[in-house]
C-alpha cells in the first residue's frame, strides 16, 4: 500500500489559502450585513420623522442608535478594510500556487524553486501580518497611537 507523502510547503500553502479565503468571505458578509442593515435604518429615519404615526419619535430614535451602533461596529472590527486586505493576500497566495506549478515567472530558471516557494509564501504572510499589526495600533481615526 502506498502512503502520500505531505509536502509541508504546499500544505502550507493550501492552508493559508483557505485562512484567507474564509476570514474575507466572513468579513465581507458581516460588512455588507451591518452597511445594508445601516442604510436601510437611516433611510427609514426622515419618513418617521415626518409622519404622524404613533410612537414614531421612539422608532426614530430606536433607529438612530441602532445606525450608531452599526457603524461603531464596523469601525470597531475593520470588517471593510478586512475583507478587503485578506481577499488580496488570498488572491497573491493562488497566484504564487499557480506560477509555481506552472514552473513559470520566479520559478523557471531557480535551482530550488520548492524553497523559492517557501520563501515568498512566508513573505505575503508576514506582510499581511505586519499590516494587521499596524492597523491595530492605530487610533479609531487611523492615526498611530501616541
């Protein structure tokens, strides 16, 4: 019986792929949720506001901060910027996987294109982080912390 080797370079690879995949499909669904959500709250606010229905002042104001919460939130987590940052590094992760099998680009004329792989898949990576660091000593307004 034959047993498959793992190559822990491409595992690697796949992994990080699926990482970024899922966390910018999950920051892209809670960022359209809570925007469409935001929207379509404030857009409600004028017409209560000029109707003559009852309660409608505590159903604006209901809505009001239910647009303020939304929005903190999604200041709060960066599900935009998020969404946005792990889906480039996901895309830049499926093209290194495929001009490495392709044996193209970087990898044509190199004596070790297996550790030429490496290299750069650690690279995309520890950039994302380095960029996630930053993004997280920033202020709320997206200044660097004093």
């Amino acid at each position: 019986m034959a047993t498959s080797v793992v190559d822990p370079i491409t595992e690697r690879l796949e992994d990080q792929i699926r990482w970024y995949d899922t966390k910018s499909t999950t920051n892209m669904r809670w960022y359209k949720r809570l925007k469409i959500s935001e929207i379509a709250s404030a857009a409600v606010i004028p017409l209560l506001a000029a109707s003559s229905l009852p309660r409608a002042m505590i159903v604006t104001g209901i809505l009001g901060v239910v647009v303020t919460v939304f929005e903190g939130l999604l200041q709060l987590n960066q599900y935009h910027e998020n969404w946005i940052r792990y889906r480039s590094t996901c895309e830049s992760l499926k093209h290194e996987k495929y001009i490495y099998l392709a044996n193209a680009g970087p990898y044509a004329n190199v004596e070790k294109p297996r550790a030429l792989l490496a290299e750069r898949v650690e690279s995309l990576v520890s950039q994302e982080h380095a960029k996630w660091a930053t993004v997280q000593q920033q202020d709320p307004q997206g200044k660097p912390a004093a």
